[in-house]
C-alpha cells in the first residue's frame, strides 16, 4: 500500500515538472510574440546591405549584417535584426 502511494505521488510530480516547464516555455512564446507583433504598426523602408558575414563564435555560427535606411530624410545605419533578449 505504501508502495503505491509513493509510485502515484512519484508519477504526480514527474508529470507536475513537465507540466510547469511547458508552461513556462509556452510564457515565454507568448512575450517574444509579442514583442514582434508590435513592429507591425512600424513604417517600412527601404535598406541597403552594407555589410554581411558569418562567423564563429562560442554559440556556434552567427550571422553579422549591417544595413543602412533613410527615414524623413535623415540616414540611419543599424545592426540590429531580430527581437528577444539576444538583440542583434
């Protein structure tokens, strides 16, 4: 009797692990999509490649990419590329 218990509250928090990492992971799709939804209302313009290369690093292959844009007349050039808490 005593076996089973254990077997059933072994069975209760192996399943309450996943449950709480999917959730978890299912928070954060959610932030990042919204952190993107955003830039649909942002106004559009056309860029120029400046620059672009792959490299190496500690994180495996990373693409580098620096681009310019005009906006109202003035001219901007940027790296940056994607959203999340490695903002490229």
């Amino acid at each position: 009797m005593i076996g089973k218990l254990c077997g059933r509250l072994f069975v209760t928090a192996f399943l309450g692990v996943f449950v709480a990492v999917g959730w978890g992971l299912a928070f954060q799709a959610y932030q990042e999509g919204q952190a993107g939804s955003g830039s649909l209302s942002w106004p559009t313009a056309d860029a120029t490649v400046v620059a672009s290369e792959v490299g190496e690093t500690d994180r495996g292959w990373q693409p580098h990419v620096v681009y310019s844009y005009v906006h109202e007349g003035e001219q901007f050039v940027s790296e940056r590329y994607s959203f999340g808490k490695d903002d490229r």
